[in-house]
C-alpha cells in the first residue's frame, strides 16, 4: 500500500510565526482538495519544524489545527532536518508493510527529493502529482501554448482542472509548467498546445511510465496531429515522433503559433 508523505512549508501550507511564537498555516491552492482525493491512501508528514525547543510541537499544533484529521497516523509523522537521506530511511522504517518504492515524498525543494530518491522514495514537486507518482505515471516538464484569442486567466482555469501546474510565464503566449500525461491530453483538448520535455528530477521512466507516454504519443497520431520523424508534416499536423536510440518514443511541437 502506498505511502504519501509531505513537506509542510511552501509545499502544503504557507507558515507565518505570530508575534507570541505560534506557528500558523495557510493551505497553498489546490492542498485541500487534492488530500480529499487521497482518502484512501495513508499519508504522513517529513518537515523541518525549524530551531529551538519546542519547534516540534508548535508545528504539530499548527499542523492539526489547519489540517484536522488529516494526518493522525503518529508513526507517518517526522519532524527534523531533511540534510540527508537519514529521516527519510526514518520515515520508510516507520511505514509498516510499506516498502520504500511504495513511499512518496512530495516536496518543493528539488535537494530535499533527491534525499527522498536515494532512501528509494518516489518523489514529486507539488501535491497535485500525488496520486499520479503513486501510479507510476511520469511528470513532466512542458512548454504550454496560449494560442491567439486566448488569455492566461483560461489557462489557469484549465490547468486547475487536470494534473498540472505552471511554473512561470515567459510570456503572454508561453508559460513553463509541470504536467502529467494525462494532464497534457486535458490541455490539449482544452485548447493549450503542449510540448513535453524531459522528465521533473529526470528520474527515469519504468514500463508503467513508459506505457503513460507512449499513449500520449499515439493519441496524438490517432487524431492526425502527429508523424514520425522523416514524415511530410500535414496541415494538421502540430508534433513530431522520434523513435530514440534506446527504442524510446519521444515528441516535440513543430511550432509555437
């Protein structure tokens, strides 16, 4: 059975300490209703509280009164420093039957992950790809189009809608952001061109994952929107498929428009 465990600070809440030492959080978007989704998945807690006595329980107050019964598993709790992989190990040692490949840690600090990765944890960078890491299903980053006659505000609209999250805007017509495949085919039919790029903390693809995009690709080929490498492009044509060395299926977008 999977285990999910989050960071706190800048990944499930925002923290503010008040002037008489308590800690208060404010869920980031889109928190509260991505942990309603996971009411069947057990899902803890790896956070640093930050210094001095009693960090800890401030935290853990602060943590139960934003999130009530949310996080009552005590044993899938963890407060400490994450500047190594120890309460990581920590933290799968205190997951039951879980295994580490069944644990997932979500976190926004890409050296915290890496902690998480070398304990054998799955990992992923914000909330909202919790449940697809526990699938096996890859997150990528992805160039994400606005075409004429759209703006950002639906853009937002439409990624608060799937498994995606924007990262920044390059500009009125470009944005960076984070995105599953099935997150890509909901903003492509939304109208949103998506162009998928490598992996997020290039972790490699297993069979699960690989299958995840390989779908993605075939869907774009199936409507007509796709041909291989080499292929005289159609006019609807709006990627390109690339078989790569290690027998990968790889795609970019011709254009952005």
């Amino acid at each position: 059975m999977s285990v999910i465990f989050f960071d706190v600070g800048a990944t499930l809440a925002d923290a503010r300490v008040e002037p008489d030492g308590s800690l208060t959080l404010r869920p980031r978007p889109r928190v509260m209703a991505v942990l309603d989704t996971l009411h069947d998945v057990r899902t803890g807690i790896i956070s640093d509280p930050g210094p001095g006595a009693g960090a800890a329980s401030r935290a853990a107050a602060a943590l139960h009164e934003t999130f009530p019964g949310r996080f009552t598993d005590e044993a899938l709790v963890h407060w400490g420093a994450k500047d190594g992989r120890g309460i990581f190990d920590r933290a799968v040692a205190g997951a039951g039957e879980a295994t580490a490949g069944d644990c997932v840690f979500v976190g926004d600090d890409a050296r915290e992950r890496a902690f998480a990765r070398e304990a054998g944890m799955r990992t992923a960078a914000d909330p909202v790809f919790a449940r697809a890491v526990t699938e096996h299903r890859p997150v990528h980053r992805a160039w994400v189009e606005v075409p004429d006659g759209r703006g950002l505000p639906e853009l937002t609209t439409a990624v608060n809608d799937t498994e995606a999250v924007v990262e920044r805007s390059v500009s009125e017509r470009l944005v960076l952001a984070m995105v599953t495949t099935r997150g890509a085919e909901a903003l492509e039919r939304a109208g949103f061109p998506v162009d998928l790029q490598e992996p997020v903390d290039g972790a490699p693809m297993d069979d699960a994952e690989r299958r995840a995009s390989e779908k993605f690709i075939s869907d774009l080929l199936a409507r007509g929107e796709a041909v291989y490498e080499g292929e005289e492009p159609t006019p609807r044509t709006t990627h390109i498929v690339r078989s790569e060395d290690d027998g990968r299926l790889t795609v970019r977008r011709l254009r952005f428009r």
